[in-house]
C-alpha cells in the first residue's frame, strides 16, 4: 500500500472507559482520516506519537458515525465518536493547550472547528469542501507543537450507562459471545464489525475450490468474466467485500434486524433463528448469526 496521506490530522490521546467514567491516557497521540483507495472508504486513526502504525483503526461508513464534543461533566476537551450502527463509543481528548488560562475544558472556536471538520468528513460530505475551511491540516499539526503532555488537558469525564454475498460462509467462523453475563457486559453486535475486511479476507483465501465455486454462485451474473479460473473469482470476491456497497449491505441488514425485521431477514436467506430467544431480549443480531451459524455447521454435517 503506498504511504498514507492524511486528510486531516490533530494531535489527541485516546480514553478507556472505566465503569461510567472516560479515563484519558496520558500517551501523546495523532489522531488522523485518511481515504483507503481500494475500498474508497474513509479511516478514522490513532497512533502513539511515537509509532508507525495506527493502534486504532476504524472504517468508516458515510453518515454512520459522529464525531462530537462530548457533553458529560469533564474537566477537559475530549470528543466522542459514536455510531448509529452499533453501541460503539471512542472518546478522544485535546492535547493542544485549551485557550483559556484557568480553564482546561474551554471549547475555543479553534477546537469546535477541528471537531467539525472531523465530522463533515465522516458524513461523507466530501473532502473536497474542507480545503476553503478557515483552519488547515497544516495548521493543526503546527498548533500541536504546545501540547500538554502528560494529561494536563485530559480531566476525567462521567460517562451514561451504555447481503450481498452468502453470510454463512463467511460467518461460520466467527466466534459469537454467549451467556446472560456477557450479553449484559458487552455492546450489541454489529454485522460490520464481525465481518470486518481482516476477518472475512482470510476466509475467502482459506477457500477450497469448491467453495469459491459455491460462493460466486450468490453474486450478480455477469460479475465474473467468461473463462475466469479460481484464482480470478477470489480475488473479484475479495473486491466485493472491500467494496462500500457490502459495507453499506451489512450496515442496512444490521439496521433491519434491530427494528423488528429479524423474522422477515431470517426467512428470505433461510436461516432458522429462535425466536422465543429474539423475544427474550437477547441482543437480536447475535440472534441471527447463531441462526448462521447453525445452518452452516447443519450444511456440513450433511454433506
């Protein structure tokens, strides 16, 4: 991949979440978009100032995310970036000294506009806006050079209580968290966030011959060339999956399952779910994948 190009980049930490409070890390961090050529889709990073490679990376699909000054009580700057697709929260904090003597959470026009930045990349409006905006790339990384290290901007932040392509061979694998303790611990699950690029690429170089074989069978007709071998409907495959559009797929089927329409998704892909265990308020995409991958290990067992 050739190097990247940040669209826009401010010097932030990241937050862990302790119970209902947002604990800033000291470390000095970048916290950066770039555009992913392949999949056209942006990535929201964060990196040690000192690293090379990001310890956070995020896609991001158009109009899915926010990224927001956070409004709990906090002795610092820090956004939150949230997602209407799933519970997911990431809570970043300003490490560029606040312009305001005695006031470590002071918003300054400056900050907001970082934050709106951020955001208006997010919803997909288009990068090509954000060059006539007053405050520039450039410019955020100069700023930085009198960021407080250490967390004197941090503070501390009280927090409130948190297809288009065959899924059952692609979520086979996928390990789905089970019992009631977990289900009350961890956020609901998000088909993009189980069928992420690293996990569902693998798979389909995994893929035997058949498989790939039975898999194109579910994708649009004409999408393979005449002729093509394995080799070439493996890697159109993975295009797919890099594509925005499956992206977009697993988003809008994540959205149809959590209101309401898990009965009707399961029976047009044919995926025997429980529904007495839907009605139970067990989180309804877990529900689903269950149904997967029972079918798939059924679809084994037989063969």
């Amino acid at each position: 991949m050739p190097p990247i190009r940040p669209i826009i980049s401010i010097k932030a930490g990241k937050c862990n979440v302790d119970g209902t409070t947002v604990m800033p890390v000291e470390e000095p961090g970048i916290l950066y978009i770039y555009l992913n050529p392949d999949e056209e889709l942006h990535h929201l990073c964060w990196k040690p100032r000192s690293a090379t490679e990001p310890e956070i990376d995020l896609l991001i699909i158009p109009s899915d995310a926010r990224f927001l000054p956070y409004e709990g009580n906090t002795t610092g700057r820090i956004f939150v970036l949230k997602f209407s697709s799933s519970s997911a929260r990431h809570f970043f904090w300003l490490q560029s000294k606040a312009q305001h003597e005695s006031d470590a959470g002071f918003w300054s026009e400056r900050d907001l506009e970082w934050g709106r930045r951020i955001d208006t990349i997010l919803q997909g409006d288009g990068d090509e806006e954000m060059g006539d905006a007053p405050v520039q790339s450039a410019e955020i990384e100069q700023e930085g050079e009198e960021s407080r290290r250490g967390g004197e901007d941090g503070g501390r932040a009280q927090t409130q209580p948190q297809g288009d392509m065959d899924l059952a061979a692609l979520i086979r694998s996928i390990q789905v968290p089970g019992g009631q303790q977990q289900q009350q611990t961890l956020p609901p699950i998000s088909l993009h966030d189980l069928l992420s690029t690293s996990s569902t690429l693998p798979t389909v170089d995994d893929l035997d011959e058949p498989a790939i074989i039975e898999l194109a069978k579910n994708l649009p007709e004409g999408l393979f060339p005449d002729g093509s071998d394995i080799t070439a409907k493996r890697r159109i495959m993975k295009r797919v999956i890099q594509s925005p559009q499956f992206a977009q797929s697993l988003v809008s089927l994540t959205t149809a399952i959590r209101e309401g329409g898990i009965a009707g998704v399961a029976e047009s892909l044919r995926v025997p779910i429980d529904l007495n265990e839907a009605r139970s308020g067990a989180d309804l995409v877990e529900v689903f994948v269950k149904g997967v991958k029972k079918q798939a290990e059924k679809e084994d067992t037989d063969q």
